[in-house]
C-alpha cells in the first residue's frame, strides 16, 4: 500500500534551518555589533549555504525580525476581555542574552518599530473583537503596544531581574484598565 502526499508528515527541514539560521545569528550578536555582522558570517557559523540562507531570507534583518508575528499572535487569538501576556513576557527574558547587546546599537530602533507595529495590530484585532469603537481601538492599540515596549525596554535594561510572572501581572493589570476605558467611551 503506497502513502499518497497528504499521509506524510510535514518536512522539519525547513524549521530546522531556520532554527540553526536563528541561533547562528544570535550567537553573532552577542559576540559583535549589528552593522558588523554579514550574511557571510551567519553563513559560516551556521554551516548553511548562501543559497539555502536567502530561501528562507531576504537579508540579516528579515532574519531577525522573523518571529515577531508568532510571538504577538495569542493577544489576538482570544475571545477574554485581556489575553495571556505570560508568553510574551518569556520571550523577552528568553531573549535577555540578544537584546542586551542590541539596546546599544542603533538597530534597535528598527527591531522595535518593527515589533511595536506587529504588537499594535494584534492589539487592534483583539479590541476589534471586543466590541470597542474604531477610534478608540486604534488608539489604545498604539498606546498597549507602546507601553509593553516601554515595559520591556526597562526590564531588559536592569537584567530582567523582576520575575516574569510578577512584570506580566503588573502590566496585565495596567492594560486590562486601559481595555476597560476604551470599552467605555465618554
């Protein structure tokens, strides 16, 4: 009996090069700065072909900014007046050994505005869902998106030394309010 196409499992390949493409530049960016590193040394600490880098990539910084859609997808993804902001939190203590070096560089400008925008459409999506008037959706999307960057910022600047469960329900409590304004227009 023959499989047909739709009985395999996905192909982990491409994952996985993605994965190693990921790590190999974080490696870098812990060991020099942005503008120093090239395709050429994600490249050879990767052991992946030039070929194989940009299937998957158009340069350093679409690899960089690769997962930023995933990481902010549960905000939109829940029908709860305020969604689980745990996973977000992780990330970014996860994340410490990257970002610190990074907060130095002028690259950060860019990975921010990047994330801000991902961040602030997910919260648009999910205040869409709640029912909260256009105008104010947009609003209160920039402002939950701008202060858990603001948050962020400053928790990476002193080390992530506030727990992340204890930073999460601080903000969490702070942006339930700012959910629960714009559902009261005045």
């Amino acid at each position: 009996m023959s499989k047909n196409s739709t009985d395999r499992a996905p192909d982990p390949r491409p994952a996985r090069t993605r994965a190693v493409l990921s790590d190999a530049l974080f490696e870098l960016i812990q060991e020099k700065r942005w503008e120093r590193i090239t395709v050429q040394d994600i490249l050879e600490r990767s052991e992946c072909g030039r070929s194989t880098f940009y299937a998957h990539y158009e340069n350093k910084f679409d690899l960089l900014t690769s997962g930023i859609p995933s990481i902010t997808l549960p905000i939109a993804s829940t029908d709860a007046l305020m969604p689980d902001l745990l996973p977000l939190f992780e990330h970014v203590n996860d994340m410490l050994p990257v970002l610190r070096p990074l907060l130095s560089q002028p690259l950060l400008g860019e990975v921010n505005d990047a994330f801000r925008r991902q961040l602030a459409d997910a919260w648009r999506q999910h205040l869409l869902a709640q029912n909260i008037q256009a105008a104010r959706t947009e609003i209160a999307a920039c402002f939950l998106a701008g202060a858990f960057m603001a948050v962020c910022t400053q928790w990476v600047e002193t080390g992530c030394q506030q727990a992340t469960q204890q930073i999460c329900d601080q903000f969490t409590e702070l942006a339930a309010a700012t959910v629960r304004a714009a559902t009261n227009p005045t």
